[in-house]
C-alpha cells in the first residue's frame, strides 16, 4: 500500500479517520434504548436524509466499482432503468407505504401477517434475510475488490478474504450501538465523501485526456470496429439474453418489479422509509431518491467512459508529447476489466486526490455494509425471534421482557448478519469470477433469487385477497427455485447442451414472479386474517396519529 500513496494521501487518510472516529463517537453518543429507536429511528428522520440514506443503501459500492465498469464495458442504458424506478416508486408510495404505516409495522413483513397469518410473516422475513445475503454480500465482494486493490495491489482470494474481514469489523463498530439513525446519518456522511471522489476522478481524467470535449464525444461514438455507441441511452431491440436486460423492454417489465420489490419489498431500504414521520414524507423520500440517482450513477458511468478513452484508445492518447516521449503504456491496460478503475486510481491519479478517492472508495464500502446490518437485524428480531420468544414466556407464565432486552438482541443480531455477510462476499469472489459478468449485472441479478417470491406473494395477497400460509411458503420457494434453474452453471448440470437457454435476470424476475403468484394464488385466506385485517383497519380509522398518517 505505501508504494502507492504520498505524504499528501496520508494527510487525507489521517483526515478522514479523524472524520469516522468524530462522527462514529457522535452519533453513537445516546444509545437507543428502545426498539422503536433503534429500528426505526423514532419515526423522527428528516425526508431529505432519508432519500439521502436510501440513495446510499441502493447505490454505494456497486456504484463505486460497477459504475465505472459499466461504462469502460457498455454504454449509458442503464440510466433508462430509472424509468422502471419511478413507476415502480409510484406503486410503492400508493399501495404499500400508507399500509406499511397504518398497521405500524417494524419490517414490511408484518403485513403478511395481517393478511395471512404468523407464519407467512416468518417465511417472507427469512426468505428475505436469505436473499438479503445474498445481495448485500455481492456488494461487499465489489467494495472488497477495491480495497484489496489499495491494501495489496491485486484481487487475489486471500486478498480479498483480508479486505472483506476489514470491511467487516469496521462497519459493525460503527453501526452497532445507535441502530437505524446512526446508519441513517453515516450514509449521508459517506455519501458526499464518495460523491466528491467521483467528480475528482473525472476532473482528473479530463485533465489526462489530450482532446477537446467533440474529439471525446466522437470516441465515444465510433468506439471501434463492430462495436455500438458508448453513449446510447435508449435499446429498443429484443435481445432476451443476459446481454440486453437494459433494453426498453426490460425497464418496462422486469426492472419495474426489480424497483418494487427493492422499495416495497425489501427491508434494506423500506426500513428507512419507516423511520419519516408519515406515509406521505416516506412517499417523498422514496421519489426524491430516484431522482438522486440519475445524476450520481450518471457520474460513475462517465468515469468508465473516459477510461475507455484513456486506454483503449491510443490514437487519442498518443497526442500527448510527454507520453509519447516516455514511451507509456496508453492502451495496454491488459489486468482483468473489474480492477481498470482502481488500476487508475492507483497508478495515474495524483497525490491527494488519489488519497480523497480512496477514503471515497473506503465511505462506499461502510455504507455497503452498514445498509445491511440494521434491517437485517430488524427483521432477525422483530419477525423470527421476539413472536417465539413472547409465546414462550406466555407458555411458561414468565413476566415480559422489557423492550430493552429486544434492542440487545438486535445487537447480537448484527453481529451474526455481519459474518453471514462476509462469508457471503468471499463466495461471490468465487461466483463472479466463474460467471465473468460485469459487476454492475451481477449485483443486480443476485436479488433476483429472493424477489421472485416475495412478489408474488405480495401480488396475490394484496391484489387476488388470495394466499394461505402453506401456499406463501410454497410460492417462496417456486420463485426461488424456479429462479435457481435458470442459472447458467444449473443449467450446465442439469441440461444436454441443445436445451440450455440463456435469459436475462430480469426476465427470470418476470417468470420466478408469474410462477409464485400462480402457486400462492393456490390458497385461499383465512377468515381470521380477514378478521384481523378490518379489526386493524376500523381501529386504525379510529386512531387520530394513523388517521393524520393515511389522509395528512
């Protein structure tokens, strides 16, 4: 690591751990002491720091890594995927968040159990947990990717065992104590610091490049020989393959139940959503996010644009007289595609900002974990262990646990999500490597695994008023499953080579989904939860705060 750095990229490390120790000790300063604290903040979180912290939760490290090499490998079509996200924003905001606050739930799975029963609630929380590994550990695999490459030099496995375990005891140190607000706060924090690397990188790649901004343009254009534009935004061809899942057709379909079931959905981000005041700002929160989004993952993408530029595009390059003169190496980037920006943040950047956008890449990488730890726990506590534990106490004539005693739980919770995610990220080392797909795909196709379910589950009870508890658990492993089949690597196994198919994630949401759906629409709901669900409603209408939430 000394090899790479200078006396000015100290300076800014010793800044930034003065930042992370300062802000760590404030926030972590008044513990929370309640569950309703330390899961959701208090219900008293400002809109802007929650569509902040949301933007930080869905973002982070797999915008860090797989930003850039999205654009040295592909083109801006990603960005159209935010068209999928706002309609799907719309349905979260109209049909789950005034229900979410309503019933005044802790995780989103508590409305299951309004609609089904207690053990649809258990199932979807645990399925989500599984899922939930599965995603947030292939975004600590990326953000292990980069700081392997600033403490090593390279992506060895051993490198990246040793920056994941770093990442890990980091992040649980700075989360553990102050719950969902001391996340909230610190992805604000690490969210400006990783924001401001990106604009350093791209103030220093323009310096670097030696052309006007038509030249680049032009570059960017006619990239190569069989090669198409590096700046289209909009793909309206039918491609099914794992190559085309930016296309139209994609956003249309199976982006938008990507979108719903990652803000509806999924306890990561819908936690913080939880923690506004109301239905109404959470709603705020959700669409102010998205729109965060498009300028900042615009950002990332550009740096893998003018990468592209600045190595494999010699012609452009060799302008400069001091490279040609020194005889550098412009376009002979010849290490593995994921690891191309860090080989420039490490060898061409200069002193200081080299520094300021590795403590970016560090800010990513906390934020990444930190995004996990508390709705996994939430959901560890709240959905699994505090119902079996209050029949337990009523079974044995035992007083109840006061509410602090959950709160430790949570704590301890989070230690064992954080090893479950590390262990996570170290596979995904192995997975990726082995399935050689951009970064940025691969993190979203990972979430594919538990959404399938889950959403058609959520369909089929909220919209068919379908859905037993025998029913949701067999539509959550159908989407599971179904989805698991239609891997590359199963299909290997499983297939003569004529039969395998190669389809695109978010075509397999579109099937795994249409598959649970069917399955659960199977059962039929039980009166009680009926029952339960117009006793919650006429006691809700009754309630001044939930009737301030749904019409305020």
């Amino acid at each position: 690591m000394n090899a790479h750095y200078e006396a000015l990229d100290w300076l800014v490390f010793g800044a930034y751990a003065l930042l992370i120790a300062l802000t760590a000790w404030w926030f972590n300063r008044k513990k929370a002491n309640t569950s309703a604290e330390y899961f959701l903040g208090g219900n008293a979180m400002p809109t802007w720091m929650v569509a902040v912290s949301v933007l930080a939760t869905s973002q982070s490290a797999a915008t860090f890594i797989g930003g850039p090499d999205q654009g040295y490998q592909g083109d801006l079509s990603y960005l159209a995927t935010n068209i999928g996200a706002f309609i799907a924003a719309l349905v979260v905001a109209q049909v789950l968040i005034p229900r979410f606050y309503q019933y005044r739930v802790y995780t989103v799975y508590e409305l299951l159990e309004q609609q089904v029963g207690p053990k649809a609630k258990r199932r979807a929380g645990l399925m989500y947990l599984f899922g939930r590994v599965f995603a947030s550990g292939a975004r600590l695999y990326m953000a292990a990717i980069a700081v392997a490459m600033i403490l090593y030099g390279n992506i060895a496995a051993s490198s990246v065992i040793m920056a994941t375990l770093v990442l890990v005891i980091i992040g649980l140190a700075y989360s553990i104590f102050g719950g969902i607000r001391t996340v909230i706060y610190s992805d604000v924090i690490q969210c400006l610091v990783y924001t401001s690397a990106a604009v350093c990188v791209i103030v220093s790649l323009w310096l670097a490049i030696p052309a006007d901004f038509s030249t680049i343009i032009e570059a960017l254009q006619n990239p190569g020989p069989e090669q198409g534009s590096k700046l289209a935004l909009f793909k309206f061809d039918l491609d099914f393959s794992a190559a085309g899942v930016f296309n139209m057709a994609s956003v249309l379909t199976g982006f938008v139940l990507l979108n719903i079931a990652a803000f509806g959905l999924d306890q990561d981000m819908t936690q913080r959503v939880l923690t506004c005041k109301d239905a109404r700002s959470g709603s705020r929160a959700i669409m102010l996010s998205i729109a965060m989004v498009i300028p900042v993952m615009f950002l990332f993408i550009v740096i893998g644009l003018l990468l592209f530029v600045f190595y494999q595009r010699p012609d452009i390059m060799l302008g400069a007289t001091e490279r040609a003169v020194h005889g550098a190496n412009v376009g002979q980037f010849q290490g593995e595609k994921i690891t191309v920006f860090m080989h420039y943040v490490l060898n061409e950047i200069p002193a200081g900002v080299k520094g300021l956008v590795t403590i970016g890449i560090i800010a990513a990488a906390i934020s990444t974990l930190n995004s996990g730890l508390s709705s996994m726990a939430s959901v560890v506590v709240q959905d699994i262990y505090r119902p079996w534990h209050e029949k337990r106490q009523r079974q044995q004539g035992d007083a109840q646990k006061e509410d602090h005693h959950y709160v430790l739980v949570g704590r301890f919770a989070m230690l064992g999500v954080s090893l479950a995610l590390g262990s996570m990220a170290v596979l995904c080392y192995f997975w990726q490597q082995y399935s050689q797909m951009p970064l940025l795909k691969f993190a979203l196709s990972v979430m594919v695994f538990s959404y399938s379910g889950l959403l058609g589950v959520y369909f089929t009870c909220l919209f068919l008023g379908r859905g037993s508890e025998a029913s949701v658990l067999a539509a959550l492993i159908v989407g599971f499953v179904g989805t698991l089949l239609m891997q590359p690597y199963v299909q290997e196994m499983l297939l003569p080579s004529q039969w395998r198919f190669n389809l695109g994630f978010t075509w397999q949401l579109c099937i795994g989904t249409a598959l649970a759906t069917l399955v659960c629409a199977f059962g039929r709901k039980p009166e009680a939860a009926g029952q339960a669900v117009s006793a919650a409603t006429s006691q809700s209408s009754n309630n001044p705060i939930n009737h301030e939430v749904r019409h305020g």
